[in-house]
C-alpha cells in the first residue's frame, strides 16, 4: 500500500476510534434518522451531534438528504459492521482467555 493509501485508511479508522461517533452508526444499524432522532439515541448535544455527523458523511460512513427543515442520516453501506463485528469477537475471545487464566 503507498502512504496516501495508507493515510486514509488511517483517517477512516480515526472516526472510527471515537465512541459518540460508534454510538450514532449502530443507531443507524436500524434505519434512517433524523438529527433529532439521533440526539435522543445518544443523549449528546445537537452541536456535538453534527460534528460527528459532519465528519461521518465526509468519510463516506454515511449518506444524508434534506426533507424540509429536517436532515435525515442512513449508513451508507453495512460493511462498517462487519469491522465491528470482527472487533467484537476478538474482544470476546481475549476476556474468555482472561478469565480461564485467572479463574
């Protein structure tokens, strides 16, 4: 991989390592939601909401569309957590080795 390729894929990871920025994808994983929606999801403020959601659609995580007054925001893709998944049982794995070392 060149340094430009391996930059991006760093950046995608970065909007990855932040837990807000998790917390408003898997209320996502159920469908498209507003802004408002997504404010009572993860009980962060409207400011701090679009921040991420900002940063979100400009890596390509997610796809929005204006309605009115309202901004509604959908996955633009799943394969993000096919990412979490695979995170999730390496965790699993490392607690159950943990605890069978430690009883």
């Amino acid at each position: 991989m060149t340094p430009k390729l391996l930059s991006l894929v760093a950046d995608r990871f970065k909007a990855l390592s932040d837990p807000v920025r998790l917390q408003i994808l898997n209320a996502l994983r159920s469908g498209e939601k507003s802004v408002t929606e997504l404010i009572n999801a993860t009980g962060c403020a409207q400011a701090n909401v679009s921040k991420h959601l900002q940063l979100l659609h400009s890596l390509g995580f997610v796809a929005r569309q204006k309605e009115g007054l309202y901004v509604y925001y959908r996955l633009n893709g799943r394969e993000t957590f096919q990412l979490c998944d695979i995170m999730c049982g390496r965790i699993e794995k490392e607690l159950k080795t943990r605890q069978e070392l430690f009883g």
